[in-house]
C-alpha cells in the first residue's frame, strides 16, 4: 500500500481526471506508472524486434553484390522470372 500527501492543486487535477476518466486513483496511478516505465525502457532496433539478423542472408551472394548495376539486374532477373512463372507456369533460370 502506497500513501501520499498532495497539495491542493495536485490534488483538484486528481479528482478531476478521476471524474473524467470514471477510473478509481489506484487504477491512475497504475497507468501512470506503467506509461512511464516504457518511456524509460531501452528501445529495441527493427532488427531485434523481427529476431536478429539472419544468419544466412548473404551466404550465397555475388561478391560484387555492392555494386548497383549488379544489384539492379539481380532484382530484375528475378521479377522477370516471377512474371513467367506466373505466366507460363515454370521457372526459368
């Protein structure tokens, strides 16, 4: 159990959020605190929060895979054979 002393001024925005919000001050004071805890927790990268990096993203990749000219025609070979795929019915390499 937890007490507290607020001044007069604390005290009237207490009453009136519990009015507002139909909330008893325990459930307030609970919400606060839950809404602040996450504000001072660590923020997880995109990464972390899809599980790491996989460990076999680049493992059969060109060694000139830095280059945008080769990136390019690696995206669009691959749209090329998903489009016939998708039309003829095969894979084509």
């Amino acid at each position: 159990m937890l007490s507290i002393n607020l001044d007069q001024q604390t005290e009237s925005y207490l009453a009136e959020i519990i009015a507002k919000e139909n909330i008893t001050s325990e459930e307030l004071l609970k919400q606060l605190i839950y809404q602040h805890w996450q504000t001072i927790q660590l923020r997880q990268t995109l990464v972390e929060r899809r599980g790491g990096h996989p460990l076999h993203l680049l493992q059969d990749a060109q060694a000139d895979l830095s280059l945008r000219e080769t990136r390019k025609n690696i995206v669009a070979n691959h749209i090329k054979n998903r489009h016939l795929k998708v039309v003829f019915g095969q894979r084509l390499k």
